[in-house]
C-alpha cells in the first residue's frame, strides 16, 4: 500500500474593512444640501420677476396717467 503524504503550509487570511457608510451619509447630506440651495435659487428668481413685472406694471399705469394729464391740459389750453 501507498502512504498518501498531506503537507499543510500555513496561510494568512486578509480581512479587509470596509467603511460603515459614513461616506454615503456625508453624500446624502452634500445632495440634500444642493437641492435646497437650487430650491431656494429658483424661489429668488421668481421672486425676482415677480417683483420686476409688478415695476413694470406701474411704470406703464403711470405713463398712461401722465399721456391722459397731458391732452386734458392741451385740451384746456385751446
């Protein structure tokens, strides 16, 4: 009979770690952080054309006043 030979060398095993997820919470947070920034932007900017239709709109009605004030004085001078 044959005597079969069981050689046994050692080996390491290598465990690595990875992150408990602290970078995807930080990522979160930074996305969070951008969408609130772009939200409070667009609100502004409408704001803004709000504001600048309502000037617009003013400065039309006063225009319209002073052209009526205008020909009633032509009128009256004649």
């Amino acid at each position: 009979m044959s005597d079969d030979r069981v050689t046994q060398t050692p080996h390491t095993t290598v465990i690595e770690r990875r992150g408990g997820g602290g970078g995807v919470l930080i990522g979160l947070a930074l996305l969070l952080a951008v969408i609130v920034g772009a939200y409070l932007l667009l609100v502004r900017n409408d704001s803004e054309v709000a504001k600048n239709n309502a000037i617009t709109s003013a400065a039309k009605s006063v225009g319209d006043t002073a052209d009526k004030a205008g020909a009633a004085v032509d009128r009256a001078a004649k």
